[in-house]
C-alpha cells in the first residue's frame, strides 16, 4: 500500500503548515487541476485518476485550512 503511505506523509505534511502555507498549497493544486483539466480536453492527459486525486488534495487542503482558522480565532 505505497499510496497509503504516501496520503498519510502528504496529511502529515498538511498538519504541520500555517493558514498562509495552506492558502499557497491551495492556489498551486488549483492551478494543477486547471491544467489537468484543460490536458484532458486536449486529449493529452494520460492518467485521468490525477483529476480525482487532485481534487481530493484540495479538499484535504479547505479543511486543514478550516482547522486552521478555527485555532487562530480561539
């Protein structure tokens, strides 16, 4: 199970970031899935699964950043 691992250092990673970090961590995976979206149009996209584990990496990032934000206004 390499991708068990591999999504438990990423969260672990994500844990250990600030809300800035996380906002920049945000708008890069964004851009990610922009391209992904438009190689995909282009019929140049090769493994269509990077759409779902992109925005799965987003949403991981909206609640760390939740967390976050939750700690900074107690």
């Amino acid at each position: 199970m390499p991708d068990n691992k591999q999504a438990k250092e990423s969260r672990e990673e994500l844990i250990s970031l600030d809300a800035a970090a996380l906002r920049a961590r945000l708008e890069e995976e964004k851009k990610t899935l922009w391209t992904d979206k438009f190689a995909l149009g282009k019929r140049s996209l090769e493994d269509t699964s990077r759409l779902a584990k992109t925005r799965k990496r987003i949403a991981r990032i909206h609640t760390y950043l939740r967390q976050a934000e939750l700690k900074e206004s107690k």
